[in-house]
C-alpha cells in the first residue's frame, strides 16, 4: 500500500506543476502581437519536462524498491508461525536443538521490523528524488521575458 500511494504522491507533484505553468500563460492580444516569448515557452517547456523525468525515474525507483521489499517483507511474515506444529519446527526458527532461548523471540518478527524500516527508508529517499525535480521545475517555470 505505501508504494501506491507514494507513486500517487508523485503524480500530484505533475499536476501541481502543470497547474502553476498553465496560470502563466497569458492569453494572445486581438491585435496579432506576441505576447508569449519563445524564451517563456521554453522554460514551461523545460520545468515540464524536468519535473517528468524526475517523477519517472522516482517511479521507477519506488516500483522496484516497493516490488522486491513487499516481497522480502510477505515471505519472512509468511514463514513465521506463533506456535509452529512438531513437522512445522524444522527450518523456520533459527535455535538449534539443546539450545536454550532465555526470552529470546523466536518468530524472526525482528527481522520483519528491520527489513520493513529499510524498506521505508529507500521508499523516502526515492520520492525525494520526484520533489528535487518539482522545486527546479517550479524555479525554472518562474523564469519568463516580456515581448513588449
């Protein structure tokens, strides 16, 4: 669920960028002039294009990010089990026999927690690379020349 909604968070980055550079656009003069500069156009052009490229690559990120630790996170939670069965014991705890687990946790939810934070950690920085590209674009949106 956190990936989804990340990669959504993203898509609004796109949208708030494209609502900024539409308000921008002045409408064209009855008298034929120009009011649009080509040096304005191609800055929208470009803040357009780098929040794009920037949301891409951080898509791209989160998706493989969220893919394989959803994966890793599933299959350690599904091989725990609270009060495995005589047949269920052999391979899914990490005590060998004799040894004696003085209020140690046996079910590995340890290792769950650490690979769920990793997880969450890289999901963060990876958005972080969509909101990098969202501030240069609002920067680079802002840049505009009068043709009168």
């Amino acid at each position: 669920v956190i990936p989804i909604v990340m990669a959504g968070v993203i898509g609004i980055y796109g949208l708030i960028v494209g609502v900024i550079i539409a308000q921008s656009i002045t409408k064209p003069a009855n008298s034929r002039e120009n009011v649009y500069s080509t040096y304005t156009g191609l800055a929208h052009l470009c803040s357009g294009l780098c929040c794009g490229v920037s949301g891409l690559a951080a898509g791209l990120c989160i998706g493989i990010v969220g893919d394989y630790g959803v994966r890793a996170v599933g299959y350690r939670a599904s091989q725990i089990t609270l009060f495995p069965s005589q047949s269920e014991k052999e391979g899914y705890t990490t005590v060998a026999e004799g040894e004696e687990t003085a209020g140690e946790e046996v079910s590995g939810s340890e290792d769950q927690n650490k690979l769920f934070v990793s997880m969450l950690i890289m999901l963060i920085f990876s958005e972080a690379l969509a909101l990098y590209g969202m501030i240069i674009a609002l920067i680079v949106s802002q840049h505009s020349y009068s043709c009168m």
